[in-house]
C-alpha cells in the first residue's frame, strides 16, 4: 500500500461518530467480535485488532489522568456510537489553566464495508480491492491547544487498518506520529522532543529521518510556502506484526514524557505578554488553515453526506486570529520562527 492509505482511511474514523442515541457505552470498551473464519491468521488478526483497540483506550484513560492532575479543569466524556456498528470516546478539556482547549479521542469500526469511493480510493494507491470489501479501523487521536503561547500546541495519532476478505483478515497496516506547534522557538524544547523521538525509532529499527520528513512534508501550507510547525514524525504502511505494533505502542506511551514532563514542566511558569498571545492566535490561524484547506481527514469528513461536524473539527483551537497583510519585525522572535517554518532544520 502506498504512502497515505491507512491515513485517509483511518481520519475518517470521526466523521462516523454521532451523539449517544440507544445506550451508553460502559467506561471501558467492548470490542464487538470480528466473526472472522476460524483459521490460526484470521485468529491472530482479530486479537490483534482487539490489543490494539485496549491499547489504545488504556493510553488514552492514562493521557487525561496525567493532563488531570495539572489541570483546573476536567475532561468531558462524551461515548457515542453509530448504526453502522462504529463506537468510540471523545474526551475534551475547555478553559483550562493549561489547556484552553483540547481533544483526546478513540474512534473504533470493528467491522464494515468500503463504499465505492473508498475502495477505488485504496486501489488507486496500489491495493487492489473491490467496492463492499469488509474492514476494520480504529485509532486514537488528540490534540492540545496550549493557553500560554509559550508553549507548543501538540498533535498526535496512531491507527490500524485492516482488509478483510471472505470473513479473514488478509492485511492490517499501522500509522501514527506526534508534532509540535510553537509559537516561540527554544531550541532545547525542540531538540529534546527530537532527540527523543529518534531514540524511539533507533531502539525499535525505524528511520527517523524518513518519518521526520514525512511529517514535514505533510504538515505544509502551499499558500504561505510554510510548514504548521516543528515536526516531529508521521509514518503509514507499517505491516502489523509484534515488532510494529510494539513500536506504535511506545510511540503513544511517549507522547506525555515528549511533551507534558518535559515542555510543559519547563515553561508552565513562564510570564507572557498580550502581544505574544496575539501573535499565537495568529499562528492559530495557520493551524486552521492548514485543517480546513489541506488537512485529508477533514476534507474528506467534510464533503460526506451527514457528516458529524463536532467530531471532525474537535482539532481546531478555541481562539484564532487573521490579520491584513501582518508583517513581523525583523530581528524578532517572531521572524526566527517564520523563518524555521520556512525552511526546516535538522533537530536530533
């Protein structure tokens, strides 16, 4: 499969979401049974999926324990599911000391059939499959607005999805990364949360440059001729297997030490001014930019019939900012990040 497959597919995991209806889902997650054919592959593919989905709900009580504990404020919970047999948690955190705002979701399909447009969407990047073909989906995603502009707004994700054929599961894939948008550079910030990340991939056999520059790439606004933020690592077509699944499973294990003990704990005390926080609302708006214009999930969730808004722009910031043809002084802080936007550097 080539590049971008498991992520198109797996973003529009939010878009299926809808508001409780028939019966609220009890605080941990069932995983409904694949009914997958008895053999030893498609046994070990649907417990697969099914590690997989309480990974991804336990690091997800584990990220809002942890952001709980600093916080003010609380999490809602908002458990939904759908007619078409998808479910999943959306936890949101507004006005916070900390946090203005911020999502932290799970998003499951234990079992359902691609539409024409989505299995010609498949073929087109190199597998072939046909209109009705079963699957299976889940990810976990979050995002957290920072009050201070200080302090980077974080984004990250990891996902599985699976083919399913003649009730057996032929091939999953894994996808997923973290990156951060700042509104002022510290260099150590940034090289520490790098440095981090390629440790992760060195330990686990991945190739950080490749997955860095797969972030760059991706996180671009053509307009502006800008990058959204500092990276950090974006990867997909990862064929499950222990080793892989046990790499995306430190992956999301990290993501609160990359950021919340180290960034967050550094410059939570850190005094800022009303001009820094303009200037970050006017980052914002880049940040909404890029979602709303070249963002795949949320394009594609926007453009189909019925979709559920809430849960596809749960990402944007609370507060955004555009200002006519705004120009920042030379020899700024301001004008270091434009320019490192601009061009992006090496960090680990």
């Amino acid at each position: 499969m080539n590049h971008s497959n498991i992520y198109l597919l797996a973003l529009f995991l939010p878009l299926l979401s809808a508001p409780i209806s028939s019966f609220i889902l009890p605080l941990r997650f069932t995983v409904p049974p694949l009914h997958l054919h008895s053999t030893s592959s498609s046994s070990t593919s649907s417990s697969s999926f099914s590690s997989f989905v309480s990974m991804i709900e336990r690091v997800q009580t584990s990220i809002i324990s942890q952001i709980e504990s600093l916080e003010t404020e609380k999490f809602t919970d908002d458990p939904w599911s759908h007619s078409s047999n998808s479910y999943g948690r959306t936890r949101v955190i507004t006005d916070g000391a900390l946090i203005e705002k911020g999502a932290v979701s799970v998003s499951v399909i234990p079992l359902s059939n691609l539409s024409n447009s989505r299995a010609s969407t498949i073929s087109e990047r190199g597998v072939e499959v046909l209109p009705g073909t079963e699957y299976a989906a889940a990810a976990l995603s979050l995002v957290l607005h920072t009050r201070s502009p200080i302090i980077p707004t974080f984004r990250s994700d990891v996902r599985i999805f699976s083919l399913i054929t003649d009730g057996v599961v032929t091939r999953s894939w894994l996808g997923g990364g973290c990156d951060l948008t700042p509104y002022y550079i510290f260099d150590e910030d940034v090289e520490e949360f790098h440095g981090m990340l390629k440790g992760l991939c060195d330990r686990n056999g991945r190739d950080y440059e490749e997955y860095k520059k797969g972030c760059d790439d991706y996180f671009y606004l053509p307009a502006r001729k800008e990058h959204r933020g500092v990276g950090g690592i974006f990867f997909d077509d990862l064929e499950f297997n222990s080793s892989t699944f046990n790499f995306v499973e430190e992956l999301a294990e990290m993501w609160m030490p990359s950021w919340l003990d180290t960034i967050v704990e550094r410059r939570k005390g850190q005094e800022w001014t009303e001009e820094q926080r303009d200037w970050q609302l006017i980052r914002r708006g880049r940040y909404l930019e890029f979602n709303l214009l070249y963002d795949r999930g949320v394009k594609f969730g926007l453009a189909t019939e019925n979709p559920r808004v809430e849960g596809i722009l749960v990402s944007a910031p609370p507060l955004v900012k555009w200002a006519y043809n705004h120009k920042v002084a030379a020899g700024s802080e301001e004008e270091r990040l434009q320019k490192i936007l601009e061009t992006p550097r090496a960090w680990a």
